[in-house]
C-alpha cells in the first residue's frame, strides 16, 4: 500500500499510489470524517471522489487531526506488507527444490528429541498436545530446499524471531543473547540430527527418481500413439524436471518435484502427454 506523506507548516496531504483496496473501510471513514480533498479543500463523501480535477486519493488533515489515521494506515500498511510477504513465499516456494511428506516432520521431531531445534522447549508437553512450526534452516528465499536436510522442527517465538535469518545468522544472534557456553550445549546433538535428517534426505531423493521413471514411462505410453518417432527421457534434478525429446527439451520448475505424485495418481499424465506430444510436433525442425 504504497502512499506519500507532504508535510506543510500545519497541514498534512496524504497522496495514495497504491490500490484504494489496500485501505481498510474503517480508514477511509475515518480519513474521509478527517481530511478534505488537497485540490479543492471540499470536504469528500467518497473516498477518491470529488467534483474537482485533482488526484483521486490526496486528502489534507490538519496536524492535529493526523495522529489517529496515522494509527489506522499503519494498521493497514502491516496487513498489507504481511500479504505480499506470503504471495512472495508463496513464489519463493515454486523455485525451491526439493519435498518431503508429512510424516518426515514427525520423523524430524523425533531426531530432536520432541525439544524446539534452536532453544530446547518441549514442543511435545506431558498434556499431549504437541505445537510445532517447519522452519528451513536455510530460507527459500536465499536458495533453501524443501528436502529433509534443510528443516527443523521449531517452537513459534523462534521461528518468528529468526524469520528470514540463515541457520548461522540465528546461532549467533541466540549466542550474543544466551553465552557461547549455552549454544555449544544446545548444538551438541546437531551433528547426529544432520545426519539423520541427510538420510531422510536420500531417501526423498532416491524416491524422486523412482517416480521420474514411472513418469517417464507413462509419457511415452501415451505419447508412442501420437508421435512414435519421439524419443523421451525424463531427467530430475535439482533444477526440477527435464523433458528431453529428439530436438525439444522442455524444463519444469522445481514445484515439479512435489506435483509428480499427483500427475501420476491423478490421471493428469494424458494431458501432460498429449501437450508434449503436440509441442513436438509443431517445433519439428
């Protein structure tokens, strides 16, 4: 929700330059009891309309008036910032590498003893109930996986307070906060961790080629019909998946390694072939 601020001597003039949507109801109301139009100086019935020629969204409050819609705007500026934050993930996520199923987390929890991988909390108290957030060790937004190797199970103030932090980073901000001697302690069990968590790693892997096989197979069962002259191969790596054919090679992203089950079980492969098939058969050289 991006807007700017003109300060004059007594007077403030808010000029939007993002989406009016952006802006809760309750702040417009508030903005349009407060504020009138910085063109005009009429008083406006509706937000970013006035009878004058001026800019949809520039309001003017007095100094005095601005305090409380200060308040407001911050309130929606948090909600917004919090939606891109995710939608930025959310694309982050399609180029990261790598899956794992849900039963590694509880694997993962297990490997660190049921205790939060950086401060120690039981993340699975006497009461049974058990509270945990997924957190990459390395983020995805600085190149982290979604294989095992780069998960911990973690308690939530943690994993609010790291946020985009490496694994490093927040190692030593907790050793600036809590003395070296209390991360060593905490860090003595994480070499064994890794290696438990590099195995489910392999395991992922290996299961990864194995479905890119089966994939491979099933495209040219259905492909061989359509265009039996093509050669297909199937190639994962940690770039995602290649499709690699006579003279076309089509690259999928990363999010392919957690879609090939789906496509496999889900009758999605016919479609998948015959796009192949007809891409193909269009770029014949």
């Amino acid at each position: 929700m991006p807007y700017t601020l003109i300060y004059g001597e007594d007077e403030i003039t808010f000029l939007l330059t993002g989406a009016e949507s952006d802006i809760s109801s309750v702040t417009k109301d508030a903005m349009l009891a407060a504020g009138v139009c910085a063109t005009c100086t009429a008083p406006r019935r509706e937000f970013g309309v006035c009878s004058c020629d001026g800019p949809r969204v520039a309001l003017k409050f007095a100094e005095a008036d601005w305090g409380p819609i200060k308040k407001l705007l911050d309130v929606d500026l948090r909600r917004f910032n919090g939606r891109k934050s995710s939608e930025l993930r959310q694309i982050n996520l399609q180029f990261c590498p790598g899956f794992h199923r849900n039963e590694d987390r509880g694997r993962i929890l297990q490997i660190q003893d049921r205790l939060c991988y950086f401060c120690g909390v039981e993340l699975a108290p006497k009461d049974g109930t058990i509270s945990f957030e997924r957190d990459h060790l390395t983020p995805v937004s600085r190149g982290g996986s979604e294989w095992p190797s780069n998960l911990a199970m973690v308690c939530k103030t943690c994993n609010g307070v790291k946020g985009a932090q490496d694994e490093k980073t927040f190692w030593n901000f907790l050793k600036n906060r809590n003395g070296a001697e209390w991360v060593a302690e905490r860090k003595r069990t994480v070499p064994d961790q890794k290696k438990e968590k590099k195995r489910l790693t392999r395991m992922r892997q290996n299961e990864l080629r194995q479905l890119a096989i089966r994939f491979e197979e099933a495209l040219k069962r259905k492909v061989e019909p359509i265009a039996p002259e093509l050669t297909i191969q199937v190639v994962a790596d940690s770039d995602g998946l290649t499709v690699e054919m006579d003279h076309l090679t089509i690259s999928l992203l990363p999010f392919a390694h957690r879609r090939l089950e789906w496509w496999l079980s889900n009758d999605q492969i016919d479609k998948i072939a015959a796009s192949v098939a007809n891409l193909a058969e269009v770029l014949k050289p």
